[in-house]
C-alpha cells in the first residue's frame, strides 16, 4: 500500500513525533511505500523516502525571534496557500492509497485536507492532541463544548492567544476541515475515543488503535548510580516543578530530560540532561530505576509510559487522561491521586520492589498489549476499509 504520511515536525520532538517515525519505520520495514509531508525545519532527519516540505513557519524553537517565521506561523492558523500546493504535488507524484495524518495544525495547516478528497482518497487522523474539537490542543473542555467562545474565560495563556485560539477553533468548523475532510478517526485510547463523541465527532468514524512500542526503545550503556527517569518536555504544562518538589520530599536521584520550555527547577536530587535522541533516551531508561512524570494534563494515551513498560520499568504518575489504559495500576506502575499517594507509592516501591510485577513481567505484559504487529494490521484493516467505503462511494 502507498501512504502519505504527515505531521508538522519530521524530526524528534515529543511524543507524537516519536510515535509518527516509528509509523514511518514500522510501514516502510513491512514493504509498504510511505512517503512524508511535513516542514523544513534544520532539525529534520535525513530520509530516503519521498519528502515534501512547505516553508518553515512558527511559534517555537526560535521561531519567536524571526519575525517572518512568526508572521507566517498565524496566517497559518487558518489557512496555507502554499501547503495546498505542496500537498497537490505530493498526490501527483507519489500517488498515495491512504493520507496518514498525525498533528497538522498552525505550522502546517488542516488548509490542505480538501486537496486530498477532491481526489478521492482516504484521510485518516491519529488524534495526538484535542486541536481538532478544542480552542486548546492540551485539554477538551466539556464547559466550554462547541460554544468556543466560552474558552476566553479559561484561565489559560494570555486574553490575546485564547482569543486568536478561539478564531482558529470557529474557522476550522466553518471551513469543515475535518467534518467534510477526516474518513476515520484512530483514537490512541478508549479515553479519547470518549472524548471525541462528546465533541460531536460520529462514533462510526472513529476506532481505536492504541500507540506501539517504538524500535527507540533499546537497552545501552548503564549509566552512573540509581535515579528516577522523566522523559518528556520539561515544560510548565507537563508540571515538572511540583515533580522536582516531590522528589526532593522523597529523597531520591531524579533525571529529567527533554526539550526544556522553562527554567529549569533546581533541587538537591534533580539533574537535567537536556533534549536526548530516542536512541539515547533508551539508554536513560535503561539505567533508571523507575520512570515518572507528575502530569495532570487529560493524557491522549501516555507513550512515555508505555516505553518504560517496554523496557521493563514500572511507571509512577497521577491517574488522569488514558494513562490507565496503559498502566496496571500496582502491576507494572503506579497511578497515584494526589501527591501523598505518589510520594507513598514511590517509597513503597523503593523499600519493597518486588512488590510489583518484576521486569521481565513487566515487558511480558507490555509486548502482548502494545505489540508492532498488532498495530500494523489494526491500520491497515482501517485503511483497505476507507478505500473499499470509497469504492463503494464511486460505484453509487
């Protein structure tokens, strides 16, 4: 099968990233032909497949200081001239079965969508984020629903940005980017799929294939001394100062490292490391004694979990979002209700390891569940489904 596969960033970023090269290398190693849409961007990995690039554009990692770049990034909101383009030339000369769509909005713009079914094939949409039903991609807020305007009285960013977030949401359902363009939606959990019904998007559409676990995640070099593991943006959202506090009440080595997006909080027991490639991430993991992350965001599906499964690490957390589908609560982690829990919970684990699921178990478990094959058949049953309702569609 020939799929066009797209996302905004062709290089390692942050989870759906990782997942959307890992899809790349999944189709690509089963004798699929996978081409890639995406952005310039001077981190973009070197590729042998048909790539197709629109300008680079944005909000972030340095975007902020070009002007030009910025300027781009919020027509971009709305629409790209340039995208539709670039997309028609991608379906002229790679000539996909299957649109794959993974994070396409701002920097590169859902603009693009009506392109691909007025040639009559598939979209199908892995839902990464809330961006398609929500002002704010972090969280779907059922007080503020379709009524978009109701997001001006979130407290979140800046009047301005919920503002132009707001405009972004009502154009994206007026010009029915993803109503009149997405055949199927791929919800990564049971959680999501829940969310989008209530969003409005129709349950027949969506179906649910969770994430896999990468080729990224691979045993190396053990580093120095025992630690705790978080791996992700080291960011405000994702709560990594309370995380360094707790550790700090615990009394025990944490490790953080990713994309830092803040000062980076100090403490006794934390070191930060930096952005780390998948490859080396692995490594970290390998080392680690536990992995964890203090996030209370409403988690599509939890990928740094399932890594530290994979690599027979339990995963300490707060219970939110779709992270209980991944972890076995008291098994191979541990989802905690508030911070006494987590601390508790850690402190267990610490004294008494063997009172959860040991290693070998834990990566038992987690090949069975979020195994490659598994994956690969689920998408592309959803795909040769989407290309036999468009036949069907045609012969009507």
């Amino acid at each position: 099968m020939r799929i066009l596969e797209v996302n905004k960033f062709f290089h390692e970023r942050r989870g759906a990233e990782r997942h959307f090269l890992d899809v790349i290398d999944l189709l690509s190693s089963e004798g699929h032909r996978v081409a890639v849409f995406s952005m310039e961007h001077p981190k973009n990995l070197p590729s042998p497949l048909p790539t197709f690039l629109v300008s680079r554009a944005g909000f972030s990692d340095g975007d902020t200081g070009n002007a030009w770049h910025l300027i781009k990034g919020i027509g971009r909101l709305f629409w790209s001239f340039e995208a539709r383009r670039t997309m028609r030339r991608a379906l002229d000369e790679f000539r996909p079965d299957v649109v794959h769509v993974h994070n396409a909005y701002h920097q590169l713009p859902p603009s693009f969508l009506s392109v691909v079914r007025k040639r009559g094939i598939p979209v199908i949409l892995t839902v990464h984020d809330y961006h398609s039903v929500s002002p704010d991609k972090d969280a779907y807020y059922d007080s503020v629903g379709t009524s978009f305007w109701r997001f001006l009285s979130v407290r979140k960013y800046t009047f301005a940005k919920r503002l132009l977030l707001t405009l972004r949401a009502y154009w994206d359902r007026f010009a029915g980017f993803y109503a009149k363009n997405v055949d199927a939606y791929v919800a990564p959990s049971l959680f999501v799929k829940e969310t989008l019904v209530r969003a409005g998007i129709p349950e027949r559409k969506i179906s649910v294939i969770p994430h896999f676990v990468g080729t990224g995640v691979r045993e190396g070099d053990m580093p120095v001394g025992p630690y705790a593991l978080y791996a992700g943006s080291v960011s405000e959202d994702k709560n990594v100062a309370e995380l360094v506090s707790l550790f700090g009440k615990i009394g025990y080595p944490l490790v953080l490292a990713g994309r830092g997006t803040m000062d980076i909080p100090e403490g006794k027991y934390v070191r930060y490391v930096g952005e780390k490639s998948y490859g080396e991430l692995g490594t970290l993991l390998s080392g680690a004694s536990f992995s964890v992350s203090a996030s209370r965001l409403p988690e599509t599906f939890g990928l740094s979990a399932l890594e530290a499964n994979a690599a027979g690490k339990p995963f300490f957390g707060y219970a939110t979002g779709a992270l209980s589908e991944v972890v076995e609560h008291g098994k191979t982690g541990w989802l905690a209700r508030d911070e006494e829990d987590f601390v508790s919970a850690v402190r267990r684990f610490l004294a008494d390891p063997g009172a959860f699921d040991d290693a070998d178990m834990i990566r038992q478990k987690t090949s069975e569940r979020f195994g490659r094959e598994k994956y690969l058949e689920a998408l592309i049953g959803l795909a040769e489904g989407c290309l036999e309702e468009k036949k069907r569609s045609s012969d009507r």
